[in-house]
C-alpha cells in the first residue's frame, strides 16, 4: 500500500484516460504492463531507461509513473529523486524484482526516497493498477476497461 499519499483534486478533464509512464530496461517487461494497464483503461508511453523516462515525463506530463530501481544508466532510484525534484506532485511507484543494501530493500529505499509506494516483482497482475488507481483517486481498482 501506498504510504504518505496526500490527497489532492484532479481536473475533471483529465479523468477518462490516464496516460501512465512504464521505465524498465527489460522489454518483456515494459511490454506486459503496457498491455496489462491499457486494457484497465489506461494510456501508456515506455520508456527502456530513466534518462529516456525523464525526458518522456518532461514532454509529456503523464498522471503516474511505474519505474524499475535497477536499471543500467541513470538507475530508478536516481530518476525518482529527479522527478521529485523537478515535479513535485508526480505521483511515483517504484518496482523492483530484488536486491537489497544490508537490511534495507531496494522498494523501501525507493519510497524513502520520493516514491509515493512500490512493489516487488513478480507482483499480482491487479497490483499496479490497484496502486495506480489509488493514487490517481479512481474508482473500480479492479474493473477492467469495456
């Protein structure tokens, strides 16, 4: 679950779509969520790493983004806390599929750091949109698109 959420309104013009930002270097990976979040009604635009994310989130504005921690380059954790930065209210989930620093996770580290909540891979193929869902403040976690 996500921690330290603050709630805020949206546009209501901004409702219908979502558009979602997936950085992860694996393909298969950027490929699965963005079929796994466009049939939940989202738009998606991947990005293969957080130099190209970052660049992508600045064009774009998207409502939420769904980064991996270890990626080659600019790593997740480096990305988030840029993002943080530079914007402030983006609404981040930090993904990770393992490692560790001593008894810290990479996950809990990501949300120390700026994330707004994480999951670890391989997670329930609801889990990103039920995060998502709840910190874009929508309804129907686990309804998929008609």
């Amino acid at each position: 679950m996500c921690d330290g959420m603050v709630a805020r309104a949206e546009p209501a013009e901004a409702a219908e779509r979502p558009l979602i930002l997936v950085i992860d270097d694996d393909q298969p990976v950027r490929q699965s969520l963005e079929m796994l979040l466009q049939i939940y009604g989202f738009d998606v635009l991947t990005a293969a790493d957080g130099e190209a994310g970052l660049q992508a989130y600045r064009e774009h504005h998207p409502a939420a983004v769904i980064t991996d921690i270890m990626m080659p380059g600019r790593d997740g954790i480096e990305t988030i806390r840029t993002l943080r930065r530079e914007f402030p209210d983006a609404k981040i989930i930090a993904m990770s599929g393992g490692g560790r620093i001593g008894n810290t996770d990479f996950v809990s580290l990501a949300v120390k750091l700026g994330a707004d909540c994480g999951i670890h891979k391989p997670f329930d193929i609801e889990k990103p949109v039920e995060l998502l869902r709840g910190l874009l403040h929508m309804e129907n976690a686990t309804a998929p698109a008609a």
